[in-house]
C-alpha cells in the first residue's frame, strides 16, 4: 500500500525504557513513550511512533497468494 501524507507528526518513541535513578527495577524493553513524559528522558529510541494526518491511498496491490 502506497500512502499520500499531508502530516506525520511525531508522539513518541518506542525502545528501551530504564528505570529513574532511585527506582530499583530491570528495564522495560519495549515501551512507548509519549512525547513530553516524564520518562522521555530515561528511554533509548529504537522506532519514532508518528500520527499519520490527511492521509490519501495512492496504489494499493494485494498480497499474491
């Protein structure tokens, strides 16, 4: 599928989230972090997670069989 996209803007960020220093606890391997959270600073990003606004389908093929 071949998508036409006005506007991607970025929400978050998926990857590794490390606990806060002072807060005991392994580390979240595949956490969404939403933009402007408090825990945005302790991730490491592996993937931008944006939101695709005004979208329009501009080819589409079906999968073969």
């Amino acid at each position: 599928m071949l998508l036409r996209v006005r506007e991607a803007e970025l929400i978050g960020v998926r990857g590794t989230l490390y606990p806060r220093p002072g807060r005991p606890g392994p580390a979240d391997d595949d956490a969404l972090v939403l933009r402007h959270s408090p825990d945005e600073r302790f991730v490491v990003a592996r993937q931008a997670v944006r939101q695709l606004c005004d979208i329009t389908v501009a080819a589409f093929a079906a999968a073969a069989s």
